[in-house]
C-alpha cells in the first residue's frame, strides 16, 4: 500500500496519489494564480490576498516553496489583461507594483517572459501621451551619442539592424489597424503590428547596433554608420511587426528602417515623441 503524495493517507495497492486529491492541487494551484491576477489587474487588499493564497495553499496540499512560482505567474497574467484593453493606465501600474513589493519579486523572475519590461514601456509610453518626457530606462555604459544641450534620451534599443531600402513595400500586409486615441497621441494596439517583413534584393542590412530615441532626434551608432535624425525631418513612418520604417523629407531621401525585435513599442514611441 503507498500513501497519497498529496495527503499522505493510504493510496491503495501501488498507487501513489488520489485522484481527487491531485485535482484539487492543480485547481488550487489555478486558483491561487486567478487570485493574484485579479488584484494585479483591478487592485484590491493584498494583505487579505496573501492570506487568501495561504489558506487555498494549505487546503489543497500547495507546498510555500511553490508560491512564488505561481504569483508570478499571476502577475504575468495581470500585465496581458492590463495591455488587452489598451494602455497601461496608472492604477494598473500602481496594483502590478504594490504586487512585486509585497512579495519581493524579482525583475528576473518577473521578466522571464518580459512582462516586465512590458510595463515599463507601457509606463514610457504613458508618460509621453500626458506630454511628459520619461525617465524610466536604465541606460549602463556610455551612449554614443553626440547629444545636445538640452537633449534627454528616452529610449535605447540594441543590437538593432539597420536597413536601407532601394524600394518600398518591404513588408506584406502591415496596417495601422486598431488604434486608440489618449489625449494627444495614438497608440496602436499590438494587433496592429502583423505586417510580415519580405526581405528582397532591394533592401540591404547595412548595419547593427544602437538606435536612441531622445525628445530632439533619432540615433543610429553601428560599427560602420552613425547619424541622427531629427523627429521634424521624418515625413512618414511605417508600422511593422518588429520594427519601424521611416521616410525623410527630400527627394532623394531612402527609406530607411529598423528592426528592434518589437514594433508595437518601436512604433508607438517614436510616432508619438515626434509629436511632443
Ligand atoms: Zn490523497
């Protein structure tokens, strides 16, 4: 006769869990995860949710050392609804946070899956629609960039590929799709950015590094190309899904593009600095 791993009765004859007692693990485990997003979405008590997430953990054989691993996950799920219908509002900023404080996440543990970073750029992207300039990107080194007196640097991306096009429409079915008006921005939904990148002989991978966004210009610094743009000499931008496409003023001016790794941020932040 084995005993239950769950509640440590006897399981019957080489048997090592009831089933009951196994689903009622996995849906407490569910449960406490639904717990956590709930107040990570909509904010609430969290002193009254940690005791709530210790009774379900205590009554459906929860281990304490599994608990982290959950509210994370629950916190992760609360960043996605926050996203779903829209920007990051503050309140939502403000319950995700109260949540990593009071049980000490880490923003390793948190940004796993990158819900962290999420929020900060939905933050930044916040700060920019209510016309303030954010400083909440914490640059390590030096940046390469020649900046003005006056200049503030929003946002540094890396290991960005910079490409130059001999010709436009690189890219199939990309549309501005939904959008929401805040103030005086637009943002666009992730659901905008579906547009797939078509690599063709025209388009030419001309350098990699670092692309800044500061409140006066553009910065690109590769190994073999560096120069900046200034936001009022930009004429037209291209969503895409993992990046940005601009086109200068000028006639002879090339469209150019870069790819970031995620063009719902890209897009959004650059569209609307210019406009501050
Ligand atoms: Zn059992």
């Amino acid at each position: 006769m084995g005993d239950c791993r769950f509640c440590e009765k006897p399981a019957g004859f080489l048997r090592y869990v009831h089933k009951e007692c196994e689903s009622r693990y996995k849906e407490g485990k569910n449960k406490i995860i639904s717990l956590v997003e709930h107040i990570g979405f909509q904010g609430g008590n969290i002193s009254s949710l940690e005791k709530q997430i210790n009774d379900q953990a205590l009554s459906d054989f929860i281990e304490k050392t599994e608990l982290n691993k959950l509210i994370i996950t629950g916190w992760e799920k609360a960043v996605e609804r926050a996203f779903d219908d829209g920007v990051l509002t503050k309140e939502e900023e403000i319950s995700l946070t109260a949540l990593i404080e009071h049980f000490s996440l880490t923003q390793e543990k948190l940004d796993k899956n990158g819900a962290f970073s999420k929020i900060v750029k939905g933050a930044v992207l916040r700060d920019i629609f209510e016309g303030k300039i954010p400083e909440r990107q914490k640059i390590n080194g030096n940046i390469p960039f020649n900046l003005q007196k006056t200049e503030k640097v929003i946002w540094v991306f890396q290991d960005v590929k910079y490409y130059e096009q001999k010709k436009r429409t690189q890219y199939v079915g990309s549309s501005k799709g939904i959008s929401v008006r805040i103030a005086k921005g637009v943002y666009y939904r992730t659901s905008a950015f579906k547009g797939e990148r078509v690599e063709t002989h025209q388009t030419i991978h001309t350098d990699t590094g670092l692309l800044g966004v500061t409140n006066k210009h553009i910065y690109f610094s590769g190994s073999g190309k560096s120069f900046r743009i200034s936001h009022d000499k930009i004429v037209s931008f291209e969503p895409y899904s993992d990046g940005i496409g601009l086109q200068k003023d000028g006639v002879t001016a090339k469209p150019q593009s870069f790819v970031t790794g995620n063009g719902w941020f890209t897009y959004n932040l650059i569209t609307n600095v210019a406009q501050l």
